[in-house]
C-alpha cells in the first residue's frame, strides 16, 4: 500500500527544510552538550538539567523524525502554475457570508502551513473541504461547530 501524499505549497516545504536544518545543525548539536555538561556533574538520578536535556533531546529527535517523513510524503504544488476555475489545493477564495454580507478571503495549503490568522486554511478543515470543486458563484454551506453558514463564493484565484 503506497503511503498517503501529502500536498503542501512551496513555501510550505521551505519552511519544513529549514526547521529541519535549524534542528539538525542548532539544536541537536546544543542539546548533545548540554547532556554532557548536566552528565559531568554527577550522580544522574537526582540531577534535574540531565532529565529536561534529555527530555529536549527526545522531542527535537522526534520532530526531526516527523518532517523527514512529511518531507518524504510531500506533494509540493506551486499555486500560481494552476489555471482552474475551481476551487483546488492552493486556491485564494474569497467570500461572502450571506447572512452578515461580510467578506473573507482564505487560502487552502497544507495541514502544516495553516494559520488562520494570516486567512490559511489546512486543505482538512470544513471549510477548506466545503470549498473544493466550487466556483465564483457559488453557494457554500460549512457545518461549524456552532452550526450551519452560508457563504457565496465571490471570487477564485491563483497566486
């Protein structure tokens, strides 16, 4: 069974390589010593900078371990080759919400890149998955968890 790819944007991938750079060649190598510094103070089982660089050692291996398979996985599309009038992965759309009539824009990347307060939106939310296969115009019912709304599909770009 061939493993699930994971669709990101360029930038999205850029920013996974060098977190992965920055945790390699940084944090790797400072928390390798500071195991040896807490090591040469002694008797270990009572020794507390020990335990929490061991600790830090465990999660940035295990973040390492996380991107390199993400990385592996990557579907890497670059938004502004798509020409498409359909809402796909790494589509801006902008809507309307009927009831207030008030209008928001979001951007469908990876799970990795969402942030909703600069309008992404990871391509698994409800409104990135009510979004896909739209067009300008539109109706688009998301099922939130405070209920049903209703937007219109005012406009779909690619940059």
């Amino acid at each position: 069974m061939a493993e699930e790819k994971i669709p990101m944007t360029v930038l999205g991938k850029r920013l996974l390589d060098e977190e992965l750079k920055h945790l390699t060649q940084v944090e790797r190598p400072s928390v390798v010593k500071a195991i040896e510094i807490a090591r040469d103070h002694g008797d270990l089982s009572e020794n507390a900078d020990y335990s929490a660089a061991k600790e830090r050692q465990g999660f940035i291996e295990g973040r390492i371990q996380d991107i390199n398979g993400k990385l592996a996985r990557a579907q890497v599309i670059d938004p502004s080759t798509i020409k498409s009038d359909k809402v796909v992965f790494g589509a801006t759309v902008v809507l309307a919400d009927q009831e207030s009539g008030k209008q928001m824009t979001y951007k469908i990347v990876g799970v990795d890149e969402a942030d909703i307060k600069s309008g992404k939106i990871g391509i698994t939310s409800p409104i990135a998955r009510a979004l896909i296969s739209r067009t300008r115009g539109d109706e688009v019912i998301v099922h939130a968890p405070k209920g049903q709304i209703h937007y219109d599909v005012i406009q779909v770009f690619y940059e």
